[in-house]
C-alpha cells in the first residue's frame, strides 16, 4: 500500500500495510516550509519511511523533526536512521530517556520483537505538561500522557478547522517492566478525551473520525482497563 492523506496537512508514511506489520503507524505532519514525522517504526523499513516521504512529493531535507511519543522499539527503532539521514531534531519526553538514549531492552521491549535498538541522541527533552514544537506555520502541542509508559507524549494539532491527535498506544498494553501505570494513564486518557479531537491517528490500528468515533475508541479502551 501506498503512502496516504489523513486529512488536511497530514500523512501515513509507515505502518502495517505501508512498510510494515510490525511498525507503529507513522505520521508526516506537513507545516509548508517545514515537516515533522511522528514515530520511526521498527528500524528496519526506515528507508522506506523517507521515500514515502519523498513519493508523496516532499523534499525529505525538508522534515526538521521527530517526535518520539514513547519509547518502545516499534516506534523508535527507525530513529538513528532518519536523524541520521535526514539530519533533524528528535524530541522525546524526559521519563522514556533511559528506553530512547540508553535503549534499556526491558524499556524498549526489543527482546520482544526479536530486533536491536541502536539508541539515538535526544535533541530536545521534553519536559513539561504541555510543550508546543513550531513545524513550519503549524504548532504541535506536545501533551504528556503518562501511563502505557512513563515518558508517553500525546501530540496534536489544529488544522484545517479539525484537532487531530496523534494518540500512539492509547489501547495499551500495560506492563509493570516498561514502566507502565493504569491510574496516570486512567488521567491521561480523560485528558485526551477533554481534547475532543476530530480525528484520531492511532499507533497500530490507523485512523479513527469523526469525534464521536475517536471519543468510543478511546471510552472503550477505559472501560476495558477500568477494574
Ligand atoms: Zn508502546
Ligand atoms: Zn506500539
């Protein structure tokens, strides 16, 4: 499969189907005179991820970030290449640092998949609650949403009169050797759901809209996870 549109300003560039089944989905955010890419898969198909980058008629040297929303080998295993490659900035919350720079097999749950980590050097440490990241004339308002991890950062952005959120692994799982904590990610998730975002792209499962269908997935997820 193809590269494709989310909505406005906004791409799948990796995933299963695209590059993948064991990628995360991957996300181009398109700010005109510059781009963000949104998680880094696996490791192995990103090459692939920058000429998905470049078939979707964008100048790779043209992505200027990376934004890591939590340290698990599927989302960050591609990280060393594209920074590498493409020479931008990767931004990545302060409590998954010992997973994405240290690359801790137990945090990154790469003895899992089978794979190597090669760690990569955070650029920008995100630490506060909210943190917004410039990418060309949009803003991505980093949100901190602990719970699947210690260090999970939700992003989004308004564009084209729709919120849309990058809400990686809102379903989960948990898993006390990552980190994991069901009460932060109860908060977290009653966070996202206040966002009343639009259109939500998910880490594995693709794309959720309109609202009502963003609010179910994630409600369903809370209630799975409720006792
Ligand atoms: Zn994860
Ligand atoms: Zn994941």
């Amino acid at each position: 499969m193809k590269p494709q549109q989310v909505c406005r300003r906004v791409y799948q560039i990796g995933g299963p189907g695209i590059t993948g089944r064991r990628d995360c989905c991957v996300y181009l955010v398109d700010g005109g005179s510059q781009l963000a890419i949104i998680d880094a898969g696996l490791g192995e198909s990103a090459p692939a991820i920058v000429e998905n980058v470049r078939r979707l008629g964008f100048e790779p040297s043209r992505v200027k970030f990376l934004v890591l929303t939590h340290g698990h080998i599927d989302h960050i295993g591609g990280a060393a290449y594209l920074k590498e490659s493409l020479e931008l900035c990767v931004l990545a919350h302060e409590g998954d640092l010992p997973a994405v720079e240290k690359g801790d097999p137990r945090l990154t749950a790469a003895g899992f998949y089978g794979v190597n980590y090669r760690p990569v050097k955070v650029d920008k440490v995100i630490k506060g609650k909210t943190e917004s990241l410039k990418v060309g004339e949009l803003t991505l308002i980093l949100l901190y949403t602990p719970g699947h991890t210690p260090g999970s950062v939700s992003p989004f952005v308004d564009v084209g009169g729709e919120r849309v959120l990058f809400g990686q692994d809102v379903h989960g799982p948990f898993d006390p050797a990552w980190g994991s904590d069901l009460k932060a990610w109860r908060n977290s998730m009653a966070e996202l759901l206040s966002l009343n975002a639009d259109v939500l792209c998910e880490g594995h499962f693709g794309v959720y809209r309109p609202g009502e269908e963003v609010r179910k997935y994630i409600e369903g997820y809370l209630q799975r996870y409720s006792r």
